[in-house]
C-alpha cells in the first residue's frame, strides 16, 4: 500500500501531501479502474471550475500516403450483374483493408435504361438505382474508381473486363493517377 491514511473517505484530497502516485489515473475523471492496492472513491473538488479546463486535444493517425495510389476504369460493355457482384465480393473479402474507397456509375445488361451507382469504404458499399436513368442516346458506359494502396492495376482491369455480359466485344481504359 503506498498511502498511510483511509481512501475510503469521500472527501479524500489527491494533491501534494498524498503519498501515492497520481501520474497513473485522471482525479477529474469520475468513471475509472486503476488499482493501487486498496479501494477508494474520489471526492468532487469544488474549488475549480471544469469548463476553463482544456480538453486534451487527440492526436491525429498520420498515414503513408506514399502507397495509396487511385485508379479509374471506363467500360465500354454492359456488365454482368451476377459476374460483376461476384467479382467485387472477392475483391473485398481479399482487399478490404488496402481499398479505402470505391465509387462509380455502372451500365448492366439486361437492366433496361436504369444506371447504377456504388460508393464504398473498405468492405462498407452502398449500391442501388441512380436517381436518373441514362438518357435517350447517352452511352451506356460503367466508370469505376478505386483509392487504396497496393492496388493491382492489371488484376482490376482483367477482372472488370472478364464481369462483361460480353467480354469479346467490351473493351475498358485505365485512368491511373
């Protein structure tokens, strides 16, 4: 035990005088564990005012951004849906942690003239019908763009092209950045 008097006391004072060590715990919080070798509650201090403390400010995650890299795809070609889905599963069960973003327009066969949008981060992806379907003429064309690190360029193009309804007529543009 490092304190020579009873902590049991609500009223216990942690400053100068107290013998054990406070680097430890935060006296201004009031919901904690720290164990010293015996049980005490910590009374409220009243001659301070909590609003003028400072919060202790977090310090910010830095990141190599030296190996994140984007990378964009248009695709001439309407995509398999079934082919397409199974594609990006894999690729998120395998990549999820190097993907940091994903987003893009896509074109499927056999949908009519409803184009569909997709966002992710990580394994997290929202897909549904956009709000606006292809107009009359326009090119029915997917675009694709993935931010992450350790991105394999040809993998992703191979891949998107072999989720083509029709891979032998489709053809797809990489958009490095």
């Amino acid at each position: 035990e490092h304190c020579s008097h009873d902590h049991t006391d609500a009223g216990h004072v942690h400053d100068e005088h107290c013998s054990h060590d406070h680097k430890e715990h935060d006296h201004h919080t009031h919901e904690h564990e720290h164990s010293h070798g015996h049980e005490h509650e910590h009374g409220h201090h009243e001659d301070h005012d909590h609003a003028a403390e400072k919060p202790k400010k977090k310090k910010k995650k830095t990141h190599n951004l030296s190996l994140v890299s984007s990378v964009g795809f248009t695709i001439t070609g309407l995509l398999n849906v079934g082919l397409f889905n199974a594609f990006m599963s894999g690729l998120l069960q395998a990549k999820a942690a190097d993907l940091y973003r994903t987003k893009g327009v896509l074109a499927f066969a056999d949908q009519g003239d409803t184009k569909f949008v997709f966002q992710g981060v990580h394994e997290q992806i929202n897909f549904g019908p956009s709000d606006k379907p292809f107009a009359d003429g326009e090119a029915r064309l997917s675009k694709m763009v993935f931010i992450g690190k350790n991105l394999d360029y040809e993998y992703l193009k191979e891949s998107l092209l072999a989720s083509c309804d029709e891979p032998s007529t489709a053809s797809i543009v990489m958009h490095k950045r």
